[in-house]
C-alpha cells in the first residue's frame, strides 16, 4: 500500500489501453483475479492506475465482469479515487450521441450479479448510504477540470443498468425514460455501490455511443458504436490529463 496520492482509472468499452510502457501489477483477492492486470503510471505527484473493466483484450461481458476483485485489487494497490469511464446510449435530449456526461444517479435493472461484499467472510455486513452514488471531491474535480479546459460536460444524468450483453429492446428504453433514465448502460451497477462499501471515492463519465433503442432511427450497430467512440475518446483522454492536473495542484487526490 502505497502513501501517495492514487487515482484510480476504469477503461470501458473503446478505452482498453492508456499507455503502452507502464509498470503491472498482478493482484489477487479474495474474490479472484481482476479483469486484467493493473497498470500502474506516475504522475508526480500522482499515482494513476488503470484497469481494464472487461479485460485486454476485451472478453469478459457486462455481466460477467469480477467487479468485486476489480475494486478491491484497486483499493489493495493504493486507490483512493476511482474515475470510471463507460460506453452508454442516450435516451433524454441531453445525451445524444458523441456526448460526455458525469453522471449523478443510478437506477438498476440487471440481476445475478455479485452485487455487495456483504455476503463474504472478509467483510462485516454493512448498510452503506447510496442516495447520491457518485458525489465526492472527485466528481467535483471532475467538473472543475472540464471546465477549466473549455470542454462541455453534461453536469448529471440517471444512467439506467441494464444486464446485457445485449442492447436493451425499445420498450426497455422507454420504461427506463419513465423511470427517469437518461442513459443506458451495462456496469455502473454494481461497481459504483462496490465502490460505496469500500470507502472510494467514486466519479464516472458516461461517453454516449448511440441513441437507445428506439430512440434514433436507425438499428444499432457495432461497428457504428465503435466509430462513434473514437472521437469522444479522445476528449475523455484531454479530460483525464487534466483531471490529473487538478488533483496533482490540489489536496482533493487521497
């Protein structure tokens, strides 16, 4: 366990690398191994992990994902922040394709999943509070670094959690904007309320990939999803450097 300051970094769909030459770190846990071994590289004065959320290459499905060993090995290897980045598809007007938000609810509608740490020997059982999942100091530095480079940010959203890994029917997009969705996705749930019972602090950025299921016009593709990623990558990486910056010029990072 390391005393520097430690973000974490959980890579989604259309972000599996970082950076090619970085130190790893092969954590096991109670709960297995991770998705992929952990990367580790310096930012003086911060530590930046990242991990892969379905691997590298990417293998592992939504609901197949070992979210339990992906934050735990995070927090055994020092975390304190954990920023995760997902693929999701837009349902309200706000989140059309192409856009970034940081999300600020949740709503789940995925099952069987390996949801809390509760259930283990490892643990005590704990009931901790979810009313607001994702605020923190770094979700607020979050925003103040979109801000500072000029980088529009939708402030909140309600991403819906659905199991796949397949895309979610028409009427399932509408029940959820029913419900308050506004996006779509398969893996803040359970990693955000994982995140939760391990005393991290939590902050995402939901990159929207398409319009849900009859929302847009078109069939969803994914060679569509794919090519629709590529250019808001590269703002959530612009993002994260000065995401790093912020924290590395403040006492926020822990």
């Amino acid at each position: 366990m390391t005393s520097e300051p430690t973000l974490a970094l959980v890579g989604g769909t259309g972000l599996t690398e970082l950076e090619d030459h970085a130190d790893a770190l092969d954590i096991d846990t109670p709960y297995g191994l991770p998705s992929a071994p952990i990367r580790v590289i310096e930012k003086d004065p911060l530590r930046l992990l990242f991990l892969p959320r379905h691997g590298s290459p990417h293998r592992f499905p939504p609901h197949l994902v070992n979210y339990r060993a992906n934050l735990w090995a995070l927090k055994e290897a020092g975390a304190g922040q954990v920023l995760a980045v997902s693929a999701v598809g837009g349902i309200t007007d706000a989140y059309g394709p192409g856009s970034l938000a940081a999300p600020d609810q949740l709503i789940d509608y995925s099952w069987g999943r390996e949801h809390s740490y509760s259930d283990s020997e490892h643990v005590p059982l704990v009931h901790v509070d979810f009313t607001n999942p994702y605020e923190g100091p770094l979700r607020r530095a979050l925003l103040h670094s979109a801000d500072r480079i000029g980088l529009e940010l939708v402030d909140g959203g309600c991403i819906g959690v659905f199991q796949g890994p397949r895309l979610e029917s028409a009427a399932e997009i509408e029940k959820a904007r029913r419900d308050g969705c506004d996006m779509a996705g398969m893996t803040s749930l359970p990693e955000a309320g994982l995140a939760r019972e391990l005393g991290l602090d939590y902050a995402g950025i939901a990159v929207v990939s398409n319009w849900g299921a009859g929302v847009g016009d078109d069939l969803i593709s994914e060679d569509d999803i794919a090519e629709t990623l590529r250019e808001p990558m590269s703002r959530v990486r612009a993002l994260l450097k000065a995401l790093v910056q912020t924290l590395s010029n403040s006492d926020q990072a822990s």
